[in-house]
C-alpha cells in the first residue's frame, strides 16, 4: 500500500449531525412504510437527516423557508427520493414540534 492509500482513511470519523429541533411524536402513512420497505431504506434515517437540517430534494425557497421555520417555529418540510424510480418521500414536522410526520407527497 502506497502513502496516499494508507492517508485516505481519516484518523477521526466525521462529527455527528446534532438535530436542530425536536421531531415530537413521529408517525409515517402505510404508504411511505411501504415505500421504504420496497426501496429499503430505514425511515429513522431520513429522520435523522430531516431533524439535522439534510432537507433532501427540495427548492431554494424552501430550503429558505425552513431556515426561517427554525428561526421563527414554523413547519419544517424535507423531501427525499427513495427507491430506483424517484419516488419521493416527505417528512413535515408540525410548527409546534409535536409531531412529525412521514408520508407521499401524494397522500399530502
């Protein structure tokens, strides 16, 4: 093994992504369950990303909105693709953070 293979590994793991707000009750549609079983992917990751601020696949001005959602307490909204055929899965969590929600956008 050369030098720059043996440097690739990083001495330290990467920090952990802190939440930003509290995600209350979480509870999911059986159709994004469904989804992330088909595409598997584990619902308590996108969790995770959502409540660290990783909003997913979502527009400048919603990205915007939710800083200002942080800021000011309002809903927070990520949008994720699952799956090979760019099914999108949302996650809203409520302005007064008692409740997140996992559903389709077209269960919305």
């Amino acid at each position: 093994m050369d030098r720059a293979e043996s440097s690739a590994t990083p001495a330290h793991p990467p920090p952990e992504r802190r939440p930003l707000f509290p995600l209350g009750h979480t509870v999911a549609t059986p159709g994004a369950l469904d989804a992330c079983e088909e595409a598997n992917v584990s619902p308590s990751s996108l969790l995770a990303r959502h409540a660290s601020g990783d909003w997913g696949e979502i527009p400048p001005e919603d990205a915007r909105e939710n800083a200002r959602s942080l800021k000011y307490g309002f809903r927070v909204l990520s949008s994720y693709p699952i799956g090979e055929d760019g099914q999108k899965l949302w996650i809203i969590t409520e302005a007064d953070r008692s409740s997140t929600c996992l559903l389709l956008p077209e269960e919305y």
